[in-house]
C-alpha cells in the first residue's frame, strides 16, 4: 500500500543453532515483530486491541523462500508492507537483508479475529484506514 515499514535487529546468540546460523523459525519471530512494530508506530496496540475491541491476528497463510543465512552479531533489517487487506484479513510481504543482500522473504496472512467467538471479523476500520493511508 505505501512503501514498507523497516526495523533493524542484531542477531543474538539465543537466535542461532550451535554452528552460529540463525534458525530457520527464528525468522518467523523477526518478521512478526516488524508487524507487531508497524501496528505500534501507527498508534495500533495489539494489547489494548485484543482488551479493548475484541480483536486479535492469527497467521492464516505463510509462504517463507530462504536464500541466505544470517550469522551471529550481524545486524539485519527486517521489513513489513501491507499488500492486501481483505474485510478480515491482512496480507503482507516481508523481506530479511543484510545491507543489500537478501537472506529471507515471505508472504503472510493474518486473519482477523473475534477473541470471544474465535472467528473471523471485520478489521476495526480506523486500522485500515491508517494502513491504506500508510
């Protein structure tokens, strides 16, 4: 929807197997942090979303390439974009890079959904409006 959102991460020793790569899951990790950082820096909680508004995101989709590997005490940027929001849905395309150098990218979906009944519902709609506006 606008360009994507970055954050930056070392690679710590707790996000690595015993020859100093990054584990494959602990990807997984960084890129639902980066989403969990581009809702925060649009004024979303999810927290208070989930308390409040009875609504939280479960990954529904995931489709994840690995090209390269990050290694311990790098730093890496871990991006999230908006491509597809969907009445109950959200879809993003998240890359992991070191430099210019693409390690790991992926496709996700979350689903929307009602806490109390555990089912789909509509996205709250001051959310879509910052994310198309983003």
């Amino acid at each position: 929807m606008g360009r994507p959102f970055r954050i930056r991460l070392r690679i710590y020793y707790q996000d690595t197997d015993a020859g100093g790569v990054v584990f494959h899951a602990q990807y997984l990790a960084f890129m639902e942090r980066a989403r969990t950082e581009l809702l925060n820096t649009s004024g979303f909680d999810l927290a208070r979303l989930a308390e409040e508004r009875r609504v939280m995101f479960f990954v529904h989709k995931l489709a994840v390439r690995y090209h390269q590997p990050a290694r311990l005490n790098e730093l890496v940027s871990v991006s999230a974009e908006v491509v597809k929001m969907g009445r109950a849905s959200l879809a993003f395309r998240q890359r992991v890079e070191r430099g210019d150098e693409l390690l790991v990218e992926a496709d996700v979906t979350l689903a929307v959904v009602d806490s109390d009944r555990m089912r789909p519902t509509r996205m709250p709609e001051e959310l879509r409006k910052v994310l198309e506006s983003s």
